[in-house]
C-alpha cells in the first residue's frame, strides 16, 4: 500500500491550483496512485472556469463603485437598475452557475473516478474529496460576513436608490430618504471594496497554499481506503466509488457540473455521498450541519449522520457533533440534485474553527499521520457498516 509520504509530498506540498499545470499532474498523479493500489481510476474531463470567483470580485467591485458614483451624482434611477441587475446575475453565476462572466478562460479539466464493485450491488456509496487549491487574503471564518452580508446589502442598495428617487415627491421626509441613499452608496462601495478582496486579491499573493488539511490529508485517505477496499474481498452489496474531485476551490464547480450530469435522472441503484474536508488535523470526526448556497441551504442527510455517529461511538467512544454552522462543499451539489450527503470533518485540537486554511499555513505539519490511520479505519468501518446495515 502506497505510504503517507508519497502521497502528503504531493497532496500536502504541492499547490495544485484550479487552471495550472500542477492540477493536472496532480489528477494524473492520483490516477496512477489508485492503479499502484489494485484500484482501476479514470480521469473525467469537464470544462472548469477556473477565474470564476476572482471575476465575480472584481465584478463586484465595479458594481459597489459605480453605485456609489449614481448615488452622489444624483442618477437615482440608473442605481436602482444596478442594484436589481447586477446582483440578479451574479446569484445566477454562484449559484445556478451560468457563465455570466465565467467563460472567460474556460479550460478542461479532470476530476478521478474509480469503483469497487460489489458481489450483488442494491445500493451505491460515493466517497468524495476535492484535491484542488486556492490562495485567498482571508481565510473561510474571515471571508464569512462578507457572505452573509450580501443579501442585507442589496436590499440596502434596492432601498437607498428607492429612498433618493422618493426625496424629491416626499419633501417632509425628504431628509430621513436622503439619509438613507447616503448609507445604501456608502455601504455598496464598501462591500465591493470587500468582496474584491475576499475573492480576487489572492490570485496577486506570492506564496501560495499547498493545501495540507484543505484537502490534500482526505484525499490521501481515500488512495489508502480504495487500497484497503481493494485488497479485502469484495462487499456483499454496496458498490463503492471514489471520487477526487476539482474546481470546489472556484465555487464548487466541478462537483456540480458531475452531479448535473449524472443525475439527471434518478441514478439505477440507491446512491449516497459521504464528503470528507479536512481530514488529518485529529480523530475529533463532525459532520457539517448544513450546506449553503446564497438564498437556500441543505441539511445533511439523516440516516448518514446516523450511521456516521453509531460507527463513530463504537470506535472511538464518542459521539460525531453535527456543526451549528453551515458550509459550502462538494456536499450541497449532490443534495441539490436529490441525492443523499453528508460532509465529514475533523477539528485541529484546542480549535472550535480550523484556521489559516486558503493561505500558505496550510501546511503539511498540520496533518498528524496517526489521525489519517484512525480517519482512514473509521472509514473502512463506515463502509462496512453500510454494506452490512444498509441506508
């Protein structure tokens, strides 16, 4: 079986950033880790816009600025307009992932598919971990009110272009409507000052992350799990696939452009996808209380969160805490298409919310190589237990 070293050296040290070379040696890396482990991988090509997300900042900007701008000049009309387009669009490429701006500089890439068949299969478990990388300013906890300020800031900008073009009709009021213009320009430019730099700045940064714990570690763990499948006999009824996929980095592209295709139609046999982030910091497993887009977001799937704490007590004595706080990961394109999720995460010690992770801390110091044996072991008892249990 293939040891932690070659695969952290080039999981753990490496940055594989979505459009560079690196990424695609990295899925040819992957391919030929799988084949060394008696498992049969392919690469599956899909076009990635991999400056995506670093547009929408910048798009952002423009908008924040530019709002601004119609707002002071006195062009009330004209920022409303903004203020409903520009937003509209940019929610329809995050969210719904049309190409407003995204098709610029879309290049194929790979994600990497392998299966283990079963000896009778009644149901399908997809094992899911992204192996791309991104290099941000900010990291995911201080990115986090800038999303969630988002929807109170267009509101905001609906409401102070309404308020500028009412002053003139409302003279009474004309002052408190005026007022609030002012704030809605204000609070516009300094929005897209921050989405910019949430989004786009890190593309400029000189270090870049080699993405230890986000996610090289859980891609490891499952070259090592797909080993240990593979040398076992085979499972009674659960077909098992491993999936490595790219582009999450750029705004979960790559799971959703896979779960579109293949579940266009309910799947042949009863299909459940188990996530992994971060794994290697601990053997402390939670699960992601839910999966966010901008207006909607997904529970985990129950009967996997069940499942995933039963095999997690008997293990390591222990129950699996289900976060209070939602995400965004490969998970919610699966759930968005009706098919059962549920991401899985360990915590670094002493820490309610890992840290430092888009940024070139993410290291491979972070991974602690008897956490990845106990993820890894636990894993092999979840699969196990779902094959002998069901779902």
């Amino acid at each position: 079986m293939i040891g932690w070293d070659e695969l952290l050296g080039r999981l753990a040290e490496t940055p594989r950033e979505n459009g560079t070379a690196a990424l695609h040696e990295t899925a040819s890396f992957l391919v030929d880790a799988l084949g060394r482990s008696g498992v049969d991988a392919e690469l599956v090509r899909f076009t990635a816009q991999p400056y995506g997300l670093r547009l929408v900042g910048v798009v952002a900007l423009v908008m924040g600025l530019l709002y601004f701008r119609l707002m002071r000049k006195g062009k009330r009309a004209a920022a409303l307009i903004l203020a409903v387009v520009v937003p509209v669009l940019l929610l329809a490429e995050r969210d719904h992932y049309a190409t407003i701006v995204g098709w610029i500089g879309a290049q194929p890439q790979y994600h990497v598919a392998a299966r283990l068949p079963a000896r009778a299969a009644v149901q399908r478990l997809v094992l899911t971990a992204h192996y791309d990388t991104k290099t941000d300013v900010l990291d995911h906890v201080q990115r986090a009110p800038i999303d969630y300020l988002t929807l109170p800031v267009v509101v905001l900008m609906v409401l102070g272009a309404l308020a500028g073009i009412g002053a003139a009709r409302f003279r009474r009021r004309a002052r408190a409507l005026e007022r609030l213009g002012t704030a809605a320009a204000w609070a516009a430019a300094l929005y897209g000052v921050g989405a910019f730099v949430a989004l786009s700045v890190g593309a400029f940064l000189p270090s870049r992350s080699p993405g230890a714990l986000d996610n090289g570690g859980s891609c490891a763990v499952l070259v090592r799990l797909a080993g240990a499948l593979a040398e076992a006999p085979p499972l009674e009824r659960t077909d098992v696939e491993v999936l490595l996929l790219s582009a999450e980095e750029v705004g979960v592209q790559g799971s959703w452009e896979y779960a579109a295709k293949r579940f266009a139609s309910p799947p042949a046999l009863p299909t459940f996808v188990v996530n992994l982030e971060g794994l290697g910091a601990s053997t402390g497993h939670v699960v992601l209380g839910g999966e966010r887009f901008t207006l909607r977001t997904f529970p985990p799937d129950p009967r996997l969160v069940a499942l995933l704490d039963d095999v997690h007590r008997e293990r390591f004595g222990e129950p699996v805490e289900v976060t209070a706080y939602a995400g965004a990961t490969d998970a919610r394109s699966f759930l968005a298409h009706g098919i059962p999720a549920a991401t899985l995460m360990t915590r670094e010690p002493g820490q309610r919310f890992t840290r430092g992770l888009h940024s070139a801390r993410d290291v491979r110091s972070r991974l602690d190589p008897a956490a990845l044996d106990a993820s890894t072991a636990y894993l092999l008892d979840v699969v196990r237990a779902i094959d002998a249990r069901g779902l």
